[in-house]
C-alpha cells in the first residue's frame, strides 16, 4: 500500500473504531467477540483499501465488510456448536423490572438466527432505512422486510410481557 493509502486507511480506522465496535457488539451482544470481528474487517478494509476509499460512500461499504465478516462467522459449525447462548431470566420483581430488560433484550437477541439480528441491528439500532439495509447485507429490500417480521415476532414469543409492562409504568 502507498504510504498516502495508509495515511488515509489510519485516518479512517482511528475516526470510526469506537462505531465500528458499536456495530459488531450489538451483532454478536460480547466485547470480546466484537473486538475480534472489528479486526477481521479493518484486515479485509486494508487489503481492498484502494476499491473501498473509491467507493461513493465508505462508511456503508465498511458496514457491509462488518455485517459479512459476522454472517459469515456464524455459519462455521464452531458458533453453532461452541459460542453459549444466554437465556432469558423470569420475570423479575416489580421493582428491578428496569435493570433487566437490557439484559433480557440481548438474550432475546442471541436467540436470533445471525441474519434476523443483523436485520433488527442495522434497522433498529443503526438507523438505516430498509434500502441501505438490503445494501448492507446484500440482499433485496423485500428480505429485510419479511427477516424484520420474523424477528420482531420472534422477539414478541421471547419477551412476552416486555413491551405491555413498559407501556403500564408510562
């Protein structure tokens, strides 16, 4: 890489690392994990600097290297086989309610498959639009629509009481 490519790749890296790792904990809900995926992209972003920094847009072309580097580490048999998936506790009591619901949410999103989390993180959580979704993920807007249904209604069977019970301390 020329030493001007690499001045701009550092740049890059230094200025969006903290989003980066934002991104990947809320994909794979481990820090650890998280650290390591934000890696094996910045890897990725620097052997094909020269095509992303041409792109029209860097930061979704980044997005999308993170969102494949995940998906495709989730179908290797060993994060199906290996990684523990953390269950969903009882309902608290009423007075700890709050200080469980993120937990219980990250669970209930672990219990996802890769695609329907990558769906419900980069619409929900990232704020992208059902297009720039689809981009990132490299399929049609219509599968983000349907793997946002499956997951929202997967959510509901997981977090029965979840939203009802926020709604009544409103």
């Amino acid at each position: 890489m020329r030493a001007d490519d690499e001045r701009d790749y550092i740049q890059y890296v230094q200025s969006r690392i903290i989003a980066l790792r934002r991104t990947a904990f809320r994909l794979c809900g481990d820090w650890h994990h998280a650290h390591d995926l934000v890696q094996s992209a910045l890897i990725l972003l620097y052997r094909h600097w020269r095509q992303a920094a041409a792109a029209e847009s860097l930061d979704p072309y980044v997005r999308k290297i993170l969102v494949n580097v995940y998906l495709e580490e989730q179908r290797r048999w060993w994060a199906r086989k290996v990684r523990p998936r953390p269950e969903i506790s009882a309902p608290p009591e009423p007075g700890v309610a709050a200080a469980h619901e993120g937990l219980d949410l990250r669970a209930a999103l672990n219990r996802l498959s890769a695609g329907q989390r990558a769906v419900i993180v980069l619409r929900y959580w990232e704020g992208l639009d059902v297009n720039e979704t689809a981009s990132a993920l490299g399929c049609s807007p219509g599968t983000v629509k349907s793997q946002t249904s499956y997951a929202i209604a997967a959510l509901r069977r997981l977090l029965p009481n979840y939203v009802s019970e926020r709604l009544e301390v409103k």
